[in-house]
C-alpha cells in the first residue's frame, strides 16, 4: 500500500473519491468538498486549508480521510477557544491545528472513507500515521469532530485520543405515515401547542415548497442566498459560504440537496437548506427576510418532520444546540470529538477538563430526557 498527501479535492476523480462512500454522506461527497473549494469558501485566507490523505493499493484507491489545517476555531461547534487562550497565557501557539471534519457543518457523520472489502485496521494506521508524521511539530493538535459509532471505533482502535462529548437534538422516524401519526406520540399538552404553532403560520398566508437540488434554478438561488446572509448580517457578521458554492452544490450534487421555501403573498421570503443520504435528512441553514410568529419552527422542524415522513428518511439531524427542539419532538442524543494533543502537560490538563465537562454533559443530557414531549409510554422507546 501507498500514501499520499493531497491539498486539493481535484486530486481525485470524483467516481473514484464517491466509490468509498457509497452510503452518500454528503459532507464527503466530491461534489460537496469541491464546492467548498471552488467556491473559496475554504482555502486560503479562509481559516480553512484542506489536507487530504489517501491510501492506493495497486493504483486504486483504498482510504482516505480529509482535514483541514485551522487557524482559528470559528465554524466548528465544538468549542476549544478556552484551550486556546490557556495555551496563549502560557507562552504557546495553540494555531495552527488540524481538524477532521466537515466545514461549518456540526453533523454526526464518517470521518474517514475505507473501501468496503480492504483491510480497515491496515489503512487505518497508514493514514494516522502518515498524517501525525506530517503534523507533528508543525500543529498544537489534532481534533476529529463529530465523527460517526464506526469511524469512532476505527479512530479508538488505532491510537489514543481523548474523548469528548456533546448534546444534540434529532428526531427519529418511528413508521408513522403522516405527520398526526408523529404528534400522536405527544402528551395532549404539547400536541396542541405543535397545532397551533402551525396553524398560526398558515393563518398568516404563508405556504411552502419544498424543492430537491435539480429544482433550484437562479432565483431560487438568489432568494435562498439572500436568506442565508440575514442570518449572519443580524448578528453583524457574514455567513461564511459564497453564493459560489450554493451554485456549485446544486449543479453537482443535486440529489444531496432539499430546500424549503416559505412564500407570503407569492413572494419567498424564508428559506431552509438541506442536505441528505440515503438514511438521515441534515439541516444546515435557514433565513428570512423578515420575521413572522413562529416561522422560524415551521420551516426548519416541522416542514421538514413532514417531509421526511413522506420520504422514508429514518432520522432528522437538524444541526447543533436548541433545547427549543425538544418540544417539537426531538430527542437528545450525545455527540463525541476525539483530540490527540502533542503537549504532554497540556494533554493532561485538558484531560481533566474533560472529566469534569462530562459529568456535566451527563446531567444536561438527563435534564433534556426528562422534558421530551412524549407519552410515558413513548418514552421508554429504544431509540
């Protein structure tokens, strides 16, 4: 077997990058990673320069994982700035460091792409090894967020990582056929405020569509764009993807892709961006622009608890933070990053935080299971 570092997504051909993800995750999509750099939405001046290391057996490609050298911490969701500052009041540079994660995306998800009948433990360690050989001495550290049970356990089998955790809120699709059949899971009390929240929306004239990526064409985009950038602009900042890479993810990966609009008086004026496999429906961004009652819920949770309904999607992960959600039918579930950090005292400081943060995560994630909205009966489910 061979390895190789790469800087660019083009290194690759796109059918023989996608061969080794064939469930379709589409943070790993080629589509998905060349957009992000096409776009200039990563690279250089970004904060955001990709890495990529791969594993050739007899000129085919057998692994391959993706990272991405930081410069700071901002689009990750799980938050390092106080190790960073800790590192700083101790005369050390905690940037650069290398992440393996999907940009801006706080999604549970593989973090690295093995073929499916080649030697899992084998390449594993070629690629952890020909890329800590690379980093070291170069980076504070080496973080894999929000990796997936299997790439978790590949992760955890080859070398030793610290383990953090995190709280999020998902919603599982337990067979129902329409959306009655998922409030009927609800206790009477939260089943009516669900009703009347929606109802609320349509008694203000809102309608919605909901569109797959091949039917988004250059005014949806420009609306769906627009959108996008109310979100950052009210908290005085830009969002960080490019109308660029809107325009590249729908013309290249169009499957992976469902957008819901909100339309008042013919006009849209909300929008929700989707992306999807072939299990788990993954929301990313939503905007409006201007605020209506209860919109906000409308088109980012129920239109899409609706629409997954309709498709057969088993899960709806609707992104990071929100114990708003729960009332809305989500269940909180525990996310996980592993570190490896270079610095043998700091390893060890941050291992101690860590102990301490999960027992917090611990008790928040109690407190979350105990305010689901459903019946006693539902409760117990083995989600």
């Amino acid at each position: 077997m061979q390895t190789g570092l790469h800087l660019s997504i083009h290194a690759f051909e796109p059918a023989t990058w996608d061969a080794l993800n064939p469930s379709c995750y589409p943070g790993l999509l080629h589509g998905f990673l060349s957009a992000l750099e096409d776009s200039k939405s990563v690279g250089e001046g970004t904060g955001w320069r990709p890495l990529y290391a791969s594993v050739t057996a007899h000129d085919e490609l057998v692994g391959a994982m993706v990272c991405y050298l930081k410069s700071d911490s901002y689009g990750e969701y799980v938050f390092d700035w106080a190790w960073a500052d800790a590192y700083h009041r101790h005369g050390l540079n905690y940037y650069p460091k290398c992440i393996t994660a999907i940009p801006f995306t706080p999604a549970s998800g593989p973090r690295v792409l093995i073929k499916h009948d080649a030697d899992e433990k084998e390449i594993m360690r070629l690629l952890i090894e020909t890329l800590k050989k690379e980093l070291t001495g170069r980076v504070s550290s080496w973080h894999i967020l929000y990796p997936n049970e299997e790439s978790h356990q590949c992760f955890q089998s080859s070398d030793a990582w610290l383990e953090r955790f995190g709280v999020q809120f998902h919603w599982f699709n337990q067979g129902f056929t329409n959306f009655d059949d998922h409030l009927a899971t609800f206790n009477s009390k939260r089943r009516k405020e669900v009703r009347r929240e929606r109802r609320r929306v349509a008694e203000q004239g809102i309608t919605f569509e909901r569109l797959s990526g091949h039917e988004i064409d250059s005014d949806a985009l420009d609306t769906l764009f627009q959108c996008y950038q109310m979100t950052y602009r009210i908290r005085g900042s830009l969002g960080y993807l490019t109308r660029e890479f809107f325009e590249y993810a729908v013309e290249r990966i169009p499957e992976a892709i469902r957008v819901a609009f909100a339309i008042h008086q013919g006009k849209r004026i909300a929008m929700s961006f989707c992306l999807r496999d072939q299990q788990t429906l993954y929301g990313r961004y939503w905007g409006a622009l201007y605020d209506v009652d209860c919109l906000h819920f409308e088109t980012c949770f129920h239109q899409w608890i609706d629409d997954a309904i309709a498709q057969g999607i088993e899960r709806f992960d609707p992104g990071a933070q929100g114990e708003h959600k729960i009332a809305r039918g989500f269940r909180p579930i525990k996310t996980r990053s592993l570190h490896w950090i270079e610095n043998q005292e700091f390893a060890a400081a941050i291992e101690q935080f860590l102990k301490k943060e999960r027992a917090h995560i611990d008790r928040y994630f109690q407190a979350c299971d105990d305010h689901t909205p459903f019946k006693l009966s539902d409760e117990t489910l083995n989600i």
